[in-house]
C-alpha cells in the first residue's frame, strides 16, 4: 500500500494465487516492483490494459554446505528495467532435491 496500491487483496477466494489490486496508472511501476520484493512474483498483470510488467530473468548456480555436504542449486534473479534485482529465488527442482 505503500508503494501507493489504493487496494490489494492478498488472497483471492479459492487461495491459489494473490487477487487483484487497485492504483492509480502513474503508480503501476512502483506498485509492481513492490509486489515482486514482497511477494516473489515475476509478473504482474494490468486489467484493462494490454501491458504486463515482466521481470528481466537471470539464472545462476550458487554453491552451498549442509550438514557438510555440498550441493549446487540455480537460481532465478528477478530484477526491473533499472536492473535492480528485486527477488532471488531458488528453482524448485534442486531446492528439492537438496532437501531430499
């Protein structure tokens, strides 16, 4: 709300995904990269408009220790056209798997 959302529901009915929010068209962008700092989401949708923010996508593969053992793990880097990243997270498949 802050980011200037005049409404943001964070759960739809059926809880499988966010519900919609309202803001002013000058406040898009702002609003956007907030939901994708808050939320992990690397898309968001303008009802009404033919315009989607998509985040600029990069992957790595971090090395990492647990319990000794050393597993690689990609991930996913989000970041908006500034190329400020705005969330790091890692691919379900070798998140998974490390967690086997």
């Amino acid at each position: 709300m802050d980011a200037g959302a005049r409404r943001a529901d964070p759960v739809r009915d059926d809880e499988r995904v966010p519900g919609p929010g309202i803001c002013n068209p000058a406040d898009r962008e702002r609003v956007a990269r907030a939901l994708a700092e808050e939320t992990g989401t690397l898309g968001v949708r303008n009802a009404g408009a033919t315009h989607r923010w998509i985040a600029e996508r990069a992957f790595e593969t971090v090395s990492l220790e647990i319990d000794g053992e050393a597993d690689e793990v990609t991930v996913k880097i989000a970041s908006d056209a500034d190329g400020e990243v705005c969330d790091v997270s890692a691919e379900y498949d070798d998140a998974a798997a490390v967690a086997r």
